[in-house]
C-alpha cells in the first residue's frame, strides 16, 4: 500500500493496483513520442505513418493510450510537417490529444510534450510511436510500478549470454546475464520524477529513454516485466514481425476429415480419382472415391462450412455414381468463397490390398487440380491396418484426411 505521498499525489491514498478503479482516480497523462523521421527505416515517409495490418503505425500506437481505461489524455509529439495537417484520428478522438512538435532529439521531444501535460497530471507514461503492439496489461503493470515507486519501465531480462567488447571487436569481459535488461517503452514516472528528470537533462548528454534521465537525476527506477510482443519498429524485418504477431489465429485454419468405405465385387476402385486395377472396389451413391471424400471434409472443416453429406447428401440423385474430384472442385469453390484457400493437404490411405505406390503421384495431381494448389502442396500415403479388423481383413479401405486452410489477403 503506497499512503500519504502527498507531495507527489495530492491528497490520495492508492493501493498499487487501484490506478483509474474505484473513487481514486489518479490523472494519467501519455505522451507518444513520434517526433522522428526514421531514419534508420528508410523511406520518404516517417515510419510511424507506415501501415501496419492495415492501420499506421501510429494510431495503433496513440489508440492504445487513447482506449485503455487509466489514461486520462494523451500528447503526441510529432515532426513539423505533420503539425499542420494532422491524420483524422489525432483530430477527433475518444480523450482529448494535444500535439506538438518535436525537437532534434528524443528528449527534446519529451520535453516540449511535458509542457503540454496538464497541471492536474500526477503520473506521465511515456511510449514510443514505433512500439504499436503494447498491450493493456502492460500499460497498467507500469503505471501501477511508478505510483509505487515513483518511476519505472517495462524490460526484458536478457536470456543470451552478454559479451562486452572492443572497437576491435574482441571480447573484453563477461558481463552477468541476470544484471543485464532490454528496456522498452511505457516508461511511467509520478509527474514530479519526470519533471525533476527533464529540467537537470536540460542542455545534458543525449538519453536514449527518459529513465536514462531519471536515473541520472537520482531517482531509482523500477524495473517491471515487459513484453516479447511490445517489438520496436526499426526495420522492414520488424514490420513484418509484428505483422505476424498481428495475425488472428483465423488466418491459419486447420481441418481434418475420414473416410472408410467397404470393398465389394462389381465396382471400379476408383481413389484420388485414380482407377486402380483391382477385384473389387468401394461401395457408395458417388464413386465412392474415399481420398476425396475425406480431403472435401478435411476442407470444408477448416472453414467450418459443414461435411460432405451436407453439400452431396446421398439422399440426392443428381450425386449418383458422381465423380468424387468433381464434388472437391466444388468444395474448394465453398472455401474459396468463406475468404480461405487452401496451403496443403495430407491424406493417409489404410487399405492392405492393393499396393497404392504406383499410383500415388497420380492422386496427388488430380488432388492438387481440384483444389488449385499444386502437387508439391498434396500428401499421399498408404499404410496397412497389419491384418487388424475389417480393414486388415481385406474388407474395407479407410483414408484420414488433414487439410491447412488460410485467409486470402
């Protein structure tokens, strides 16, 4: 319990995790810091405007601060040009945003948004624009910190062993892993900490982060865990990281199917649309082409959009005796039109006689036709039921299906 700071929180008694909850409400103001031009990216636009899943850089990063319920209001710092004609989302917003220009340096930039930070603010969390994957959780793990301890950072604890070296590029000296971590933004000071910080910084050596200052101005700082996620945009590679990380689990969807049919005397084996020379074949109102059948469930699963029966019922005429490739075509068009396509199939065949080598490659050509993928995208496999059940008996001939689906762009 943090009672009594009554010089750096007015009147207020918190506990640490009642920031913005209850009838204590502590006066959080963020400041971005977007002063930059990224350099180092490249381009001829800034970096914070570039999209990222569809949306700049930017305002996934202000509308973080902007949504999370312990933030009262939010100034940005922002190159000259953008001054003048901001986006649409910094000139209407849910909380009040101020801007302001930037400086030459990072800490200038700070500088001039603490300026804006209104007198009734009594925690300033400051984030960088080019780190738009910060989470709730973690805004609120350092603003619980700083009204605690008056300053603090989310950080990484390093996991590599750390070298110190020379401009020589040799190694000078082992330095103790559990000493070292990668600090990353929010940083969140009590408003008194920062300002201190920011009026001894005036005219000082460049600092890479405002704890950097505050640690110079004799402040200790807290460390709190931070967040493999919360990745810093720096290069294109990171652009494609955190698209990555962006990416619903939707994106990526997974179904399987199974099929199992009885060998009878009178018909044509047909699987993978291939027709294989063989005594008997597999009884069905189709074909009875069992590859098929499992791929189109395996398929339509991974989209949720039902099972074969649904989309061929054998209670239907017009499926007689149909060519089962024909029916997948069809499938993949239901795929296709959910937003999916397919990435690959895998399809195991479980039958003890006949021997399904010589055919294989075949099967995955015709598999690989219906679904418009090609046949480095199609698996095929046979194995033996090793004389076990109906199968091993000669009897019937099953096939498992598993089929990777994704979210067309």
């Amino acid at each position: 319990m943090v009672e009594g700071h009554n010089s750096q929180l007015g009147d207020y008694h918190l506990g640490v995790g009642s920031l913005g909850v209850g009838s204590c409400l502590v006066h959080v103001t963020a400041i971005i810091a977007a002063g930059g031009r990224g350099t180092r990216f490249g381009g001829a636009v800034p970096k914070q405007l570039l999209p990222l899943g569809g949306r700049p850089i930017l305002e996934r990063s202000v509308d973080a601060f902007v949504r999370h319920p312990r933030v009262t209001d939010v100034v940005v710092a922002l190159p000259a040009e953008l001054i003048a004609d901001p986006p649409a989302y910094l000139r209407s917003s849910a909380k009040p945003i101020a801007l302001v220009e930037g400086g030459a340096r990072r800490q200038d930039s700070v500088a001039r948004a603490f300026a804006r930070v209104p007198a009734a603010a009594e925690v300033v969390v400051v984030h960088d624009a080019a780190r738009p994957l910060v989470s709730e959780t973690l805004i609120a793990r350092t603003l619980d910190a700083a009204v605690a301890d008056g300053a603090a950072i989310a950080a990484l604890a390093a996991t590599d062993t750390v070298k110190r070296g020379n401009e020589q590029r040799l190694i000078v000296g082992t330095v103790p892993r559990g000493e070292i971590f990668l600090a990353q933004t929010p940083q969140a000071f009590r408003t008194s900490v920062l300002r201190d910080a920011l009026t001894r910084g005036r005219g000082a050596p460049d600092a890479t982060d405002e704890a950097a200052l505050v640690e110079r101005a004799g402040h200790p700082v807290r460390l709190v865990e931070g967040d493999p996620r919360n990745v810093k945009i720096t290069t294109a590679d990171d652009v494609a990281l955190a698209e990555r990380l962006l990416a619903p689990a939707s994106m990526l969807r997974i179904g399987t199917g199974y099929d199992l049919h009885r060998l009878i005397a009178g018909r044509r084996l047909i699987l993978g649309g291939v027709v294989i020379p063989f005594d008997k074949g597999l009884a069905g109102h189709s074909d009875a082409d069992a590859v098929c059948h499992a791929v189109t469930d395996a398929i339509l699963g991974a989209v949720a959009a039902g099972d074969i029966g649904r989309h061929f019922p054998d209670s239907d005429a017009r499926w007689k005796d149909a060519d089962s490739l024909a029916l997948l075509a069809r499938a993949a068009e239901v795929v296709a039109g959910a937003g999916y396509a397919v990435g690959n199939v895998d399809v195991v065949v479980i039958a003890e006689r006949p021997k399904l080598a010589p055919y294989v490659d075949a099967m995955r050509a015709n598999l690989a036709q219906a679904l418009g993928i090609t046949p480095a995208q199609v698996s095929v496999k046979g194995k033996t039921n090793e004389g076990v059940g109906s199968i091993g008996a000669g009897e019937s001939i099953a096939v498992h299906a598993v089929a990777l689906v994704a979210k067309n762009a």
